[in-house]
C-alpha cells in the first residue's frame, strides 16, 4: 500500500532501538528524502542505512536553503504566518536520524508501516 497523503501516522522501527511515529506529510517527505519508496510496510536494509543517512542528511540541508525565509521578511516576531510557531522538518526528522544512527551501529534494518 502506498502512504497517501491524508492523516496517517507512520511507524517507524528498528530492532536497535525503540519506535518513532510521525504524521502522515512530515513521514511521507522523509521517506522520500531517504531515496526509499513510500510503500508500507517499508524497510532500508542494515547495509543501506549509512547511505540513507548520508542522503536524509544532503536532502534536509537543500530544503533548508530552498525553503528559507529571506531576513527581510515580513514575519511576525515568532517567525509564522498564523501566529504558531513553525517546527521545521529538520526537527521532525532529528529523531528518525537518531534511529538510523543507532540502526547502523547495531546492523539492524530500519521498518516503517502505517500506525
């Protein structure tokens, strides 16, 4: 099954460590950031983890300079346009890169499904 882009939690796991879930959108774009198809259930082999880091990791710092928002924009003091604070998807991803770390010492395989 492929993971659309509704409201779905995506969990993911590894025999390394203890599960993360994610939101649907935020889970969907990492997966794919990862050079992995957004099928579940989904897995990266142990010896594909590092690549995937490696990847996960370029992937995040060209969003980043994609999605930058120019110092002289127009912004309200807490940096969002509705008034909540924005959590970046570097933040959302710190813990599946703390999971693929522990993943790749351990030589275990990361998973993922629909929660």
């Amino acid at each position: 099954m492929k993971i659309g882009r509704r409201k779905v939690r995506v969990r993911f796991s590894s025999a390394a460590t203890e599960p993360i879930t994610m939101f649907g959108d935020s889970a969907i774009q990492l997966i794919q950031m990862l050079g992995a198809s957004c099928a579940t259930p989904g897995a990266i082999a142990a010896d594909d983890i590092p690549q995937a880091i490696q990847r996960l990791r370029q992937a995040l710092q060209a969003y980043a300079a994609q999605t930058a928002v120019p110092a002289d924009a127009d912004l309200p003091e807490d940096g969002d346009r509705d008034g909540e604070p924005r959590v970046g998807l570097a933040t959302r991803a710190a813990p599946l890169l703390g999971l693929l770390e522990r993943a790749g010492v351990a030589n275990a395989p990361l998973m993922w499904e629909v929660a």
